[in-house]
C-alpha cells in the first residue's frame, strides 16, 4: 500500500513562493504517477498538475500554468509543486496523489491513493 505525506505549507503574501513535497512509501517508484489537486472550502477538489512515472510528462490546470512546476526525484522517492506568484485564489488544502501505471508519457486522469493535504493560505 502506497502511503503519501505532504509537507511545504503555510502562509505566503500574493506574489510569493512555496515548495510543496510529497514523499512515497510503501511501493516502488517505476510505473507510478503522480498528481497535486486542491480543495478550498466550499469547493470541490479540482487537479492542479500531474507528472508521469518517466518524469517527462507533466500536465497542468489551466489556472496555474506559467506558474507552477511539478517534477519527481524517483531515487528520493518525492514529487515537488513549486509555485510561484501565488494568488488568493491558490489557496486550498493542496494533496498528493499517486497510480501505477504503464504509461510512462502521459498523466492519468484516476488516481488510488491520497495523502493528507497541507494548507496553503496566500494573503493579499
């Protein structure tokens, strides 16, 4: 069983910066994705960005593009969101989720197993 931990929250002015991490254990890197969604209160959990197994493919929200940056350090077993100019509106509970999966390329859209979030809060 994949267990997922996130850390790298807090409080940020707008126009700051947070590194979020997430590390994995209890399985093996290969052929595992990863995702970061968000939950504000009241809203729905909505994806943020997604990073293939092989690290080559990423996808992200429209809403955080040119600004966020999710990569993976297989050997540490750790995703990373960097997010930079952050907005009000970023803020949420930020989660780590993960699949195995055969395709190395893509992102998919299903992920099993969760983490239990951390809080982002970006202040004007």
């Amino acid at each position: 069983q994949v267990q997922l931990v996130e850390s790298g929250g807090g409080l940020v002015q707008a126009g700051g910066s947070l590194r979020l991490s997430c590390t994995a254990s209890g399985g093996t890197s290969s052929y595992r994705a990863e995702g970061w969604f968000r939950q504000a209160p009241g809203k729905e959990r909505e994806f943020v960005a997604g990073i293939s197994w092989g690290g080559f493919g990423t996808r992200y929200a429209d809403s955080v593009k040119g600004r966020f940056s999710i990569s993976r350090d297989n050997a540490k077993n750790m995703v990373y969101l960097q997010m930079n100019s952050l907005k009000p509106d970023d803020t949420a509970v930020y989660y780590c989720a993960s699949v195995f999966t055969v395709n190395s390329i893509q992102v998919p859209t299903r992920f099993d197993y969760w983490g239990q979030g951390t809080q982002v809060t970006v202040s004007s």
